[in-house]
C-alpha cells in the first residue's frame, strides 16, 4: 500500500464536526488568526473586550480603543458568504488530490458562478503565496514544460495564443525523496530568464540537474551548480533522475484534464500552478491540509477580485 495514497485524510463527518457551524468556524478562524489569543493589530495590545453578540464578533483594543472584526485583514475580509461555505471550499479543495474547478465548487456550495470564481481564486491565491516563502535547496531535478502546449487544454495549432512556459523543479532529500515541488512560469527558456528564476526559488548552492537544455545554465549565474544528464539517445523524460519532476507534471495534466479543462493560461498560470504545487508540497499530511490552509487565510490579508484579475507579472 502507497502510504500517501492510502492516508485517511479528514473524513467529511470529522469536517463538519469540526466546522459545520458558524459558531464553530468563527471560533476556528479566530485561533488560527490569534494563536496565542487576540492581538490588536494596531498597537499590539492583548486587553480587549467582544462585542457583537449577534453579528460577527468584532475586538475593541483596552489601550487605542481600536475595533478590529475578525474577517477584517484576512483573505475572508468583506466577504457576505457565511464562514460555513468558506470552510467547505477549503475543505473540499485540498481533500480533491488534483484540484476542484470553480463549477464544482458552485455546485457544491449553492453559490453562484462569479462567486465560486471569486473564492476559488481567492484561496488558490493564498496556496500559491504561502508556498513561494519556500525556496528549493539541495539537489533539484527540474525540467522545462508549457501549459497549453504539450499539455491538455490548448486549442490544437494555435496554442501560441495561450502558451505558457513554466519551470517544473523538485527538491530530494539524501534518500532521493521528494521535498518540494516548485511550478513557476517564465518568459522563456532563455538563460536569463532561468537566472532570474533561480534567484527568487533556488537557496544558492543548489544542485541542479537538467536535461541539458543551454537555458539551464542560467542557474549558476545565481549560484548554484548545474549538472546537466546526458542523456545519449534517449528522451530526458524517461531517465530514473527525472521521475519527481514527471511525476509533478502528471499532477499537472491530470488536473488539467480532470478539473480544470481550460483556462487563461497566460493570465492565471501561476495560482493553478501554486495550488497544484501547494497541495503536492503537502500531500503526507492530507488531514491536516485544511487547518493550513485556513492559517494561510487568516495571516495573508484582504486579495481583493480587481488584483485577482490582473494579468500575472510573470507571463
Ligand atoms: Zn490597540
């Protein structure tokens, strides 16, 4: 039996045992926001009282006066859906191992279309900020790979149109395990754009290993080492030291395939990318995934739709 495949998870009676009232995600929301008890964002005061009996709590600070209401400052900040759906969503996306498409989110939670949008972009947004405070150390396999082009989900032909070059790299251990798994996109296979790439997700020092492909030096302008395979008469896929990268890759199309069919590549590569790579950085502990999450939603701050919707800087 594989052990990640075959983990429990968190069962959906557990979940809403857990959260299945507002009362209850409230109070959830509010320990992972405070861990060690209310904290006045504005002076840093604990002395407080609650008030809002009714409504949704709100904290007014002894010393400023200040009121700050739990939502405000989080990921859930002016939102009018009841905590209750929030918390499904985060359940039913990081228990679904190749990720959930704003349709099945809508169905599930009786919202409307722009709604579920909204949430699943929102919540793919924190998985993608939370795993970019992490940086690739050790020996990394990586491998060059596109949305949209070899993977399912462009048009035939005319994949140019919405094409998007992305960086696939694992980081092992010293038994050749899995650590880490980036997916970021990039403007192209260039050895400038690998550097700059390098810079931002690779502790320098690294040790990368790569099908040989002229960009790849790139990594050493920023410090690490580059050992490319030679790879002889066969294809760089299938060489034992490229598995965890194809591995991640098969996550990535079968996401692609299963949930989220097409989407605007070019414009929101890098959250679909971030959640896959999130959910995959996290996959031993498949029951604790929701609790993550929601730290990582209660600590982001507000992700406004108008931001959500800009184009990505990075391709
Ligand atoms: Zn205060």
């Amino acid at each position: 039996m594989n052990r990640v495949q075959f983990q429990p998870g968190l069962s959906m009676p557990d979940f809403f045992r857990q959260f299945g009232t507002e009362a209850l995600c409230e109070t959830a929301l509010e320990r992972a926001r405070w861990p060690q008890g209310f904290r006045c964002p504005e002076c840093g005061n604990r002395a407080h009282c609650v008030l809002g009996v009714r409504t949704r709590k709100t904290f007014q600070c002894h010393a400023c006066r200040q009121q700050t209401s739990l939502l405000a400052g989080t990921l859930f900040h002016g939102t009018k859906l009841p905590l209750t759906a929030w918390f499904l969503a985060i359940f039913l996306i990081s228990q679904a191992k190749t990720g959930l498409s704003a349709l099945a989110l809508k169905r599930h939670l009786g919202v409307s279309y722009p709604t579920a949008w909204l949430l699943h972009h929102k919540l793919m947004q924190a998985m993608t900020e939370r795993d970019a405070l992490y940086t690739l150390s050790g020996p990394v396999q990586v491998d060059d790979a596109y949305l949209g082009g070899e993977l399912p989900g462009g048009k035939p032909g005319r994949g140019s149109e919405n094409k998007v070059p992305f960086v696939a790299a694992v980081a092992l251990n010293g038994d050749g395990h899995p650590i880490h798994a980036k997916l970021s996109p990039v403007p192209g296979f260039t050895r400038k754009a690998i550097a700059a790439w390098a810079d931002t997700c690779l502790a320098p020092g690294s040790w990368v290993v790569s099908d040989g492909l002229a960009c790849w030096a790139g990594v050493v302008d920023a410090g690490s080492q580059h050992n490319p395979e030679v790879v002889g008469g066969r294809h760089p896929k299938v060489l034992p030291g490229f598995r965890w990268v194809n591995t991640v890759l098969g996550n990535v199309k079968t996401s692609l395939s299963g949930a989220y069919h097409a989407f605007k590549f070019v414009k929101y590569a890098k959250r679909y990318l971030g959640a896959i790579a999130y959910r995959f950085n996290r996959r031993f502990d498949l029951a604790a995934l929701p609790s993550r999450l929601l730290r990582a939603a209660a600590t982001l701050g507000p992700r406004p739709e108008p931001v959500l919707r800009m184009a990505e800087d990075s391709c």
